[in-house]
C-alpha cells in the first residue's frame, strides 16, 4: 500500500504537475526546491510574525524561518497552526524539544529517507548549505509555543 501511494505522487512530480497541482490542486503559491512546483499555503509566509511572536524565537532562527514558509516546507508539515497536515508529516512547532542537533537536521533535509528509512518527504539538498542551516537553526530553535 505503502508503495502505491509512493507511486502515485512521485509520477505527477516526474511528470512535471509538482506538489501543488497533487496536494492542492494549484491553490495557494508555489515554490521551487528541485526545480519543481511546491505548494505554498497562501497562509504560510504572512503567518512568519505570528511564529515569531508565539514561539519566541530568536533573531538567529528568522531567516530559517521565513524559509520554512517559503520553501513550501508547510504544503505537509503544520507549525503553530499553519500549514497541512498531509502524508502523515508531522507538527514541527516543538521539533527543538527533541534536541536533534543542526548537523542532523541538516542531513534529515539533504536527504530524509536517509536519516528516516521510508519518509515520502523530498530531499531539499538543492536549497545548499546556507539556507539548509538556516532551517535547522530554525527547527532547533522550535520550542512550541510558550
């Protein structure tokens, strides 16, 4: 089962129909990472102030982020009450509580099957070493909402 739904997202992305037109059938902006559309919830980017405020985060983890929302990171991942929930992808608003580390977050996002055997999440290696490390000081930096 596993497998077939594997299949029936990586064919539309193969083929060029990316993220949006799979998950939201084209709404919201879109993004690129590889090189193909990501879905962007329309919320995301304006919802940035709202994560700072809540989670208090700190002018080190702004850029990461603003990121987050740009790099269409929640077309599956929901962050303090934005975002999708799709694929069973998980609510990043605490992931810092887990103490992961930047260097692990930053192999989880070059390549997540790697670091998580099985996870349909894309690899975001292309993003490069800057912005990679932006979100990880932004993931560890995390703590939910205080």
């Amino acid at each position: 089962m596993r497998r077939l739904l594997l299949l029936t997202l990586l064919v539309p992305l193969a083929s060029g129909c990316g993220w949006a037109s799979l998950l939201f059938g084209g709404s919201g902006s879109s993004s690129t990472h590889t090189g193909t559309a990501v879905a962007v919830p329309s919320d995301a980017p304006s919802s940035v102030p709202r994560w700072i405020e809540l989670e208090r985060l700190p002018k080190k983890a702004i850029p990461g982020a603003k990121l987050f929302a740009d790099s269409g990171c929640t077309a599956c991942h929901t962050y303090a009450g934005s975002g999708s929930a799709n694929l069973g992808a998980p609510d990043l608003s605490a992931v810092g509580t887990h103490h992961l580390g930047i260097q692990f977050e930053i192999d989880h996002l070059k390549c997540p099957s790697c670091a998580n055997p099985g996870s349909p999440m894309p690899k975001f290696a292309s993003l490069g070493k800057r912005r990679l490390h932006q979100l990880a000081v932004f993931l560890e930096a995390s703590k939910g909402i205080r």
